[in-house]
C-alpha cells in the first residue's frame, strides 16, 4: 500500500499485481489513490493507529469527506451508519467520543468501520487481533467474516496464530525469515504440511492431545535476518537437512505425487510428507 | 465541570508553590550577609541610625515574626518598599511590567510564526539540504548571547541603515529590533521542537493509518500530524514565556527600553550585585522560573 | 481443596483482597480505591503446578505482586510453609524470597542490561550471604546456565546479546539460583515464538520433574495451562469464578464465563473439532 517509511524502506524488487497493474512500480501517489478505495488495511494496535486528537466521528468520516467530497453532515451520517454496523453500542452518542474513550475491541471496530467506509475489494487485516482478549478476538473475527460475506471484498489476514488463521481463511502462506516457505489451502498444509518448519510449528502448540506428554519444539532460535544462513535459510534448525540444504536455496514446488496448488521451498517435502 | 475541577485544583497547587516561592525567597534574602539598613544608610552610617532604621524596617523583631508579617502582607498584595527606592515594589512592578511583557509577547508571537514553517520544512524534508541548514543555524543562533546580537542588530540597522530607532520606546518601530534580538534564541528552540516532534509523529501508528485511507500527503500533515505536534509546542511555549520575560530585561537594557529594567538601574550605587535577591542566570534556562524574581536581579555587569 | 496429608501446603492463600488506592493529583491523598483482586482463596501444594487465567486487567498479576510482598494486601492471608507471611517487613520477607522467585513476562525489561549472564545469576548468592561461597559463584552459575540448556561458555557475555528465547532462560536460572520451592511465572511464555515457548515449557517441566519446584503459573493463554497445569483458577474482575483440576475444568467447565474462554479458544484444525 506504499506506506514503507520513506528513507528506512525502500521495494529492492519484485512485482506487486493488483487487477494487472504492477503497484510496485508505480509511484508512491498512484498507489495511494487505491488506497481505501480499492485496498484497505487495519493493524494490530487499535489504539495507536487511532489519532488520539481527533473524534472517532471525524476519523471515520474522513474517507468520505477526502476521497468522496462529501458534506460534513452527510459523512457523519455515513460514519454513524458504520459505527452502528460494526457494533458500537450507542453509536448515535458515542460518536463525538475520542478514541481513549474506548475498550480495545471496539477500538478495532472503529478501524474496521474505517477501513470499509469507500468499499475495498482487499482488506490487509495485519494481526488485527493479537493485542486483545481471546473473547474480544472471537467478535472481531467473526465481526470480519460476516463483513466479507456481506461485501464479497478478499481479506489477507496476517497472524502468528495458526489457530486464528484456521477459522477464517482458505488458503495460508507461511512465512520464515522473510519468505514463503509453504503455500496450499488451510486443510493441505495443516493437515500435510510439505515444510519442516510448517511442521515443526504445528508441533509446538499444546495440544488436548498431547496434555502432560513432553512439547515437540524447533530446536534453536529464529535466525538473525542480517546474516541469513546460506542455502536454505532453516538448515540450522531442521531435521531433515542434508548437505545440498546448506548451498542451495530450495524454489518454492509442488511435491511430486501431491495436490496441485500445495507448494513448498523445501529440497526434501516428499520426504518431510512421508513421515507425517 | 472535568476542565473546571482541573482548573481549580491547578489553582489550588498554584497557591502551595507561590507560598513556597515566598519562603525560599524570604530565607535567600535573610541568609545574605550584606544588612540592607546597612545598604540605605551607607557606611558613613552611625551605629544609632542603624538602629533606629532596622526598627523602621522590622528587622529587629524576631525571625519567625518577621516572616509571618511579610506573608500577611504578601497575601494582599503588599510586598513592601524597596529597599533602594522607598517607592512599594507593587508600583515599581506596575509602572514597567506592561512594558516588558509587551515586549514578550510580541517576541514570542514572532518566535511562533517563524519557527514554525522552518521546523516544518526541515521535517519534511529530513537530512535534506534544507533540514541541515534550518537545524545547522538554530544551533548557532541560540549559541549567541542575546545582548552581542542586540548591539550588532543596533549597529547595523541604526546606526548603518538608519532603518529603525534605536533606543527608547517611542513608536511601533521601536519594538521591533529588541523583539527580533528576544525571540531568535526562542526561535531556535521552537523550530528543533517543532521539527523532531513532527518527526515523532509521522512515525506514529495513526499517521500510517491516515496513509492508509488513502488522504494525500498534505492532509496527513494537516491536519493529522499537526495537532498532534503541537501539544509539546504550546506546552514548552507556556513553561519558557517566563524565560522570555527575564531576557527581555537583558534586551531592554541594550535598547534602553522603559520595561522591568529601569527598576534596578536608576540608584547608582556600587553594592547592587550583592542585592539580596535570588539571582538567576541570564542565558535562557529550561524552567519556568518565577517571573518577578527573574525579572528584578538582572545581571548588573552586562549594563557596566 | 482439603490438605488430606496434615501439613500445610507450600502456599495458601485465603480471602485476598488487593486494591489499589485511586489518588487525587493534588496532594496525592486516597479518594477511593479499584477493587483489582476480591476474596480469592487457593492452595500451592509442593511439586505442584496451579494455573491463573484470565482476561488482561482481572487481577492476575496483582496475586502475584501480592504473594510475593511487592503489593500490600488489604485483606486476607497469604502462608507459606504454613507460615503468615502477609504482614511480614521486607527484611522477614528476604528471608521468604529464598524460597518463593519469580519470572517476569517481558525477558528485555527484567534483566539489568549492565550485568553479565554469570553476574545476574550470582546477584542472589550475594544478597543471600552463605548459601554458595564466592569462590565457586563462576562454577555454578555456569551449571545453571547449562541446565537450562544455555552454553556456559557465554557467562561473560550480557543480556541484550541473546535472544528473547534465551532471556527467558537467563530469567529462569536466575530464579532457580536459590534453589527456591515456588516459582511464580507471570506470562512467562507469553512474548515467545510458539516454536521457542515449546521449548521453555519443557524446561519448566524438566525442572518441576528435577528439583520437586511447585508452579504458580499465570498466563492468559489456555492451550499453554491446559498442558502445564495440575489445576486452574479461572479469573474474572478481579474474583475466581471457578477452579477444578485442569482435565475437569476444560472437559466441563461450570461457569459461563469459563464457557466463553473456552469457546473463544482458536482451534488450529477447526476440521477436527466435533463441536463446530
Ligand atoms: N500499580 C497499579 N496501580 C493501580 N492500579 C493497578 C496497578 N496495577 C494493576 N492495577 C489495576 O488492577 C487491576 C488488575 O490488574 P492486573 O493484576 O495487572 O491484571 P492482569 O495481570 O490479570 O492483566 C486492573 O484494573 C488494573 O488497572
Ligand atoms: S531444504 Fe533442507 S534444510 Fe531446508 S527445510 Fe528442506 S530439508 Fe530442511
Ligand atoms: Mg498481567
């Protein structure tokens, strides 16, 4: 969504296709112009990514009132009509109030009130609920897939909660040290990950099943992303590494024998397959 | 009713600090060794009219009753003669106060209008050549002392250029040369201010948010980032106003100016630097020191 | 939950009350107080491992501080050892400490950037003279460092220098320097990759196995009690709305609150699960 900090980040390449046109490449004031309209994004923190001086009234309206030059009057009534929509009790007195004012959870609701006002066809939803309460982060989710439903917009729902994921999504990326390790539907992956990260990760979480029996975890730590171990970034931490694994970066592929669509950057996934 | 409750309570505070003020000041001036009947009277002075001035003055009674006198008083508004003039201090105070808080207010209005769009270029184009230049010379301005810049100000405007005046208070003309020498160091200051807390801010979560709603760049500065970086301006404004009240008695004695300074350097008498009064330094300093005090002990040396 | 066996447990706690005083700004005078932990009662057994959970802001926490004398109940009991040690002086609380330490959450904030893995560990011989001469500090510090699977060659090196994986290491030997009878963990694992907190958890479970330690294990997560915990109290503002041993409360929860943790839990195979 062009919003890298200017001097600290910068695109060193590769392509971002969004309805054929390479955002990448395209200047930072383009890419803006899609922002809200067509892209849409909420963060982790609600309360900082609220402006603290301004009524959540005003903030909710402001899409409307820059994007869309609506009149004041009319793009409070807007706002208020999401407010309502996305589940603030008491809307109608609520909306003069500041963002301070408000619990965590209906804080993110205000976000996501925001980030659906111009009618996105993409929502980025980066860990839109890692700093609330379990309860509060049920709500919010379903808060956001009965929105999809409704809108038919996609969402990217970025987490470092399998289980988060899992509801909401169909298909998942992994990620580890800055790449796509596995890509394939939630079900592919979960239940036949091709990646021993994928694996090892799934393994770490405490289970029902796995109750007083001792934790399968990754051994070692994530790596330090300015040194990245050469060939295939994991080695260090996988079982299954062997020498080619330590010179040769392995190619996000298909393992031979399984569903199209499940892919994985890993010299050994038919291996990695056949044990689990 | 919350902003009033606050206020009150802000007031209440205001009370207990001014009563400590008055102490402190009350101690510093009794643990001076200098005598001031001794000060009036002048050497020559025989041991009876001492005496008799110390009854005059009060300062034979006790301590404890002395102190409890000068609160009394203090607390409608009579804070004694001075002790150089025999005119109450509340006279000498009215008679030029307006003069010198004129004089920084307009400093300090000036102070606002420039720093601000300099503070918000250097930001905007950070490390940029602009940035460097506008933090390169705030550094040095406020590195100059205030009465070099008045008299080279004076030098160059009056007496070269013949542009403005240059003493006395006789028209709007006269302001401008000792507002401009007041406000520069506060200049300085601002524009970092304004700078790194817009820096700040643009790092924050909500301006990315603002971003992501696709506003241009411009409504994401105003009004996003701004009302948000103007929260430390308008606080550090507030507590440094008192500064700028004490260094416009320094500037006013470079431009002859009627304000607070004429209080102090009209007796001729050469025991003024041990005036018992607090003294304060004469560079700007970060706290809001109490205006009076301030304002009353200038640095007689500068004048000398 | 009866003492069956005659001796008191290694921790009772009976009746807590904690509030903290709500101050006026003006001259800092009490104008009332937030009620954050009500009547709570529960026993620590020793080699026993009891879990608090509950949402952030009901009071987890604040048991903690309270047990460990950094807070002042304002009601109630809390024995050690059968002992009442709620209005002890900090200097009888010294003595308490030996044997009750604590790990903190955040494994950046609660070590002193300034010390060396082998001078944090040695900082509780030195304020508790006697219990291992200086001579033989190096040598033990770099066992314990070894037996929470650190490398005892890094003793000189300083906190900053190690991951957020290997902190919470350094914080747990730390606390087991004195060879303590409870440890209290606040959030321990909570700042932790999953990978990574898998590994914690078994070292906590080693060390329970080890040195007979009992748990008081505070955590907001529910797959991480379920799979440590003997027994757990769920906490809700501040009051225990229910506690049982663990298999019983998560297979039938009684309370409603509970009910809602539980359903709110993200299930990492949704698929799996026979209620939804
Ligand atoms: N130092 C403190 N001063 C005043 N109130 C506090 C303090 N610490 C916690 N509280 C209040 O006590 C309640 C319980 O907090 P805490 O024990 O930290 O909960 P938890 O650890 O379960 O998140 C909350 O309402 C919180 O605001
Ligand atoms: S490529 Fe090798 S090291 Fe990398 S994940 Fe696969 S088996 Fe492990
Ligand atoms: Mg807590």
């Amino acid at each position: 969504m062009a919003l890298l900090p200017k001097p600290a980040g910068s695109i060193a390449g590769g392509r971002i296709i969004y309805r054929g046109r390479d955002l990448a490449h395209e200047p930072v004031k383009q890419v803006r112009e899609l922002c809200a309209t067509e892209i849409a994004m909420i963060f982790q923190d609600p309360l900082s990514s609220l402006n603290p001086v301004f009524s959540i009234g005003y903030q909710v309206a402001e899409p409307f009132r820059r994007r869309q030059g609506m009149g004041k009057k009319e793009a409070w009534a807007r706002a208020l009509d999401l407010l309502k929509h996305v589940g603030i009790p008491n809307a109608e007195k609520r909306i003069r109030d500041y963002p301070h004012q408000f619990s965590g959870g209906q804080r993110q609701r205000i976000m996501i009130a925001m980030a659906i006002a111009l009618g996105p066809r993409l929502l980025i939803a980066d860990e839109p609920t890692t700093a609330l309460d379990v309860t509060v982060q049920k709500q919010i989710m379903n808060l956001l897939a009965d929105l999809q439903a409704e809108t038919g917009m996609a969402m990217i729902l970025i987490s470092h909660d399998l289980g988060v994921v899992a509801d909401v999504a169909e298909r998942t990326a992994i990620m580890y040290a800055g790449r796509i390790v596995e890509t394939g539907t939630i079900r592919e992956v979960y239940d036949h990950p091709a990646h021993p990260y994928t694996r090892g990760l799934l393994d770490s979480i405490p289970s029902t099943s796995d109750i007083g029996k001792r934790l399968t975890p990754i051994v070692g730590s994530p790596p330090n992303l300015l040194a990245l171990p050469a060939g295939c970034s994991f080695h260090p931490r996988c079982p299954f590494a062997t020498d080619i694994c330590r010179t040769v970066e392995p190619p996000l592929r298909q393992p031979v024998g399984w569903l199209p669509g499940h892919e994985a950057a890993c010299h050994r996934s038919e291996e990695v397959l056949a044990h689990g | 009713m919350c902003v009033l409750g606050y206020v009150l309570r802000r007031l209440l505070l205001a009370v207990f600090v001014l009563w400590g003020v008055a102490t402190v000041v009350f101690i510093v001036v009794r643990m001076v060794p200098a005598d001031p009947a001794l000060l009036i009277a002048g050497e020559t002075a025989t041991p009876q009219q001492l005496a008799a001035l110390r009854h005059d003055m009060g300062l034979d009674q006790p301590l404890i009753l002395q102190y409890l006198q000068y609160l009394g008083k203090a607390v409608v508004g009579d804070f004694g003669n001075s002790y150089l003039q025999s005119v109450p201090a509340m006279f000498l105070i009215g008679q030029v106060l307006p003069n010198t808080a004129l004089l920084a207010v307009l400093a300090c209005a000036l102070a606002l209008v420039v720093s601000f769009p300099l503070g918000l270029i250097a930001a905007l184009r950070v490390n940029g050549l602009a940035d460097r230049a506008v933090t390169t010379s705030s550094l040095v301005v406020q590195a100059l002392p205030g009465f070099w810049v008045g008299v080279v100000l004076l030098l160059i405007f009056s007496r070269t250029l013949k542009w403005l005046p240059s003493a006395g208070l006789t028209n709007a003309q006269s302001l401008i040369l000792p507002a401009i020498v007041l406000a520069l160091p506060f200049i300085a200051i601002l524009t970092r201010l304004t700078r790194s807390g817009l820096l700040e801010v643009v790092g924050e979560g909500y301006i990315q948010t603002a971003r992501a709603k696709g506003l241009a760049e411009r409504t994401v500065i105003f009004p996003h980032a701004i009302r948000n970086a103007t929260i430390p301006i308008v606080t550090v404004v507030g507590l440094e106003f008192g500064t700028l009240l004490g260094g416009a008695v320094i500037t006013e004695t470079v431009f002859s100016f009627p304000g607070s300074d004429g209080c102090w350097s009209r007796p001729s008498r050469p025991a003024t630097t041990t005036s018992p009064r607090p003294a304060s330094s004469s560079s700007p300093s970060p706290s809001s020191s109490s205006t009076c005090s301030s304002t009353c002990s200038t640095p007689t040396s500068i004048r000398e | 939950m009866a003492d069956t066996a005659g001796d008191p447990p290694l921790l009772r706690v009976t009746h807590l009350k904690v509030a903290y005083p709500i101050r006026s700004s003006v001259l800092m005078r009490s104008i009332g107080e937030n009620l954050a932990v009500s009547d709570v009662s529960f026993d620590v057994r020793a080699g026993e491992t009891v879990g608090l959970v509950g949402e952030s802001g009901s009071g987890k926490s604040t048991i903690a501080r309270t047990v460990i004398g950094l807070v002042k109940p304002s009601d109630g009991d809390i024995e050690f050892e059968g002992r009442s040690i709620s209005g002890y002086s900090s200097r009888r609380m010294k003595g308490v400490r030996r044997d009750m330490q604590m790990v903190f959450q955040d494994p950046y904030a609660s070590l002193n950037p300034r010390l060396t893995v082998r001078d944090l560990i040695a900082e509780a011989w030195r304020v508790h003279r006697g219990i291992v001469p200086s001579n033989r500090w190096t040598a033990e510090a770099k066992e314990l460092m070894e037996r929470v699977g650190m490398n005892p060659d890094y003793a000189s090196r300083y906190p900053h220098q190690f991951s957020g994986g290997q902190r919470q290491r350094i914080g747990i030997a730390r606390a087991l320097a004195l060879r303590p009878k409870l440890i209290i963990c606040d959030e321990a694992v909570s700042a932790l990759d999953v990978s990574v907190q898998a590994q914690v958890l078994n070292l906590l479970d080693d060390l329970q196995t080890e040195f007979g330690l009992a748990y008081l294990f505070i955590s907001h997560d529910l797959s991480v009690i379920e799979h440590l915990c003997d027994r757990v109290l769920v906490l809700n503002k501040g009051v225990v709305v229910e506690q049982n041993g663990t298999r019983e409360l998560f297979e039938d929860p009684q309370d409603e609150y509970t009910k809602a943790l539980l359903a709110a839990v993200p299930v990492v195979r949704p698929w799996l699960d026979p209620a939804s």
